[in-house]
C-alpha cells in the first residue's frame, strides 16, 4: 500500500525545503508547481486557454507565457486569479492523479504530493494524510520580500490571495513549523516520517 502525503503552507514556509528532505530520503515528490509550469509551455493546453483569455499582451516575443506580468495581474485582480486556476486546476490535478497511480503500481511506501492550494482545491480525497509547513506572518512577508524581491505591500498582496495559514493549520493532520535553520526543519521532517512509518 502506498501512503499519500499532501504537502501545503503559504508562500514561502519553506515547503521546497521540506521537498527537498523527502528527496533526499528517495520519497517521490509530486510538485504542483512543477506541473503548473510545464502546462504553460508553448503548445500546452494550459498554454492555449491563457493566450486565449489572457492575450497575447501576456506572452513574451518568443510566445512563452510573461509569468512575471501575468503574476502581477492575476495577485492584483483576484477575479483573474480565479479564471487563471480554473484552467491550470483541472490539468495540473490530472498529472497528480496519473502520479500518484504510478507510484501505487509500483508500489512505493509513501509518496508526497506538493499542492500550495491543496485546502482550497476539492482533491483532498486524493491524500491519507495533509502536512502543512508554517511560519508567524511576519517571517513569511520578510522571506517573501527577499526571494522574490518584493516590496512589503506586494508580499502581503501575494500571502492574502491564499487561505490564511492558520486555517491549513486548523485542518491539517500534521504540521511543521519553519522557523529555525533548514537543518532544524530537516530534523523535524525526519522526526515525522518515523512517526508516519510508525503508524502505517
């Protein structure tokens, strides 16, 4: 039997890092983000429905989507933002159903599943187990504004186009708070997968 863990946060809680642990650990990681951005490539599906809504006035000369100025958009209008999801939504969670087939087929002890929006999506079937990595607002803004450089307004623009973190908290099953060094949330995470290797 294959163990299927949904991994979510905020913008910036650190749940790369948690991905990279679980690599590091030979976990399969199934990363949203990495399907979302492989649907918008030149001739994708995803990539034809946002020319079309969007127009060409978001796509670069070489016809690849403008992600920055498409970005800028849809965290300033949340009413684009939901058109946007409601055509990355349904594609990017058909190559999450396809992943996490393969991974059962052959059967894999625990596969993660990395979805940003997993509480505001309706697949929360799809998961024995939801873990979300957190942080206090404050830190999240600070770390946001310097990896995208960013200024305060648009960071926080960014973190309250999503459910507020303590919801995830509220509805998680386990939760991992990042707010030390990577080696602390490494420890963490490895202290997690024991308990989770306990119990299934």
């Amino acid at each position: 039997m294959t163990f299927v863990l949904g991994l979510t946060g905020g913008i910036a809680t650190g749940k790369s890092a948690a991905d990279a642990f679980f690599k590091s650990k030979e976990i399969p990681v199934i990363d949203s983000d990495v399907i979302a951005h492989n649907i918008l490539n030149v001739g994708q599906p995803g990539w034809k429905k946002v020319k079309e809504h969007f127009g060409s006035a978001y796509l670069n000369p070489d016809q690849t989507v403008n992600r920055r100025k498409l970005g800028q958009l849809v965290f300033a209008h949340p009413e684009q933002l939901k058109i946007l999801n409601n055509i990355t939504h349904p594609l990017v969670y058909q190559e999450i159903q396809k992943g996490i087939s393969y991974n059962r087929e052959h059967r894999i002890p625990v596969v993660v599943v990395d979805v940003p929006l997993l509480f505001e999506s309706s697949h929360k079937k799809y998961y024995d187990s939801i873990l979300v990595i957190a942080l206090p607002e404050k830190l999240q803004v600070e770390r946001l504004m310097k990896r995208n450089n960013l200024t305060k307004r648009q960071a926080l623009a960014r973190i309250h186009s999503q459910m507020p973190l303590s919801e995830k908290v509220a509805k998680a099953d386990y939760v991992v708070a990042n707010t030390g060094t990577i080696e602390e949330l490494r420890d963490k995470l490895e202290l997690l997968l024991k308990k989770i290797e306990r119990e299934t």
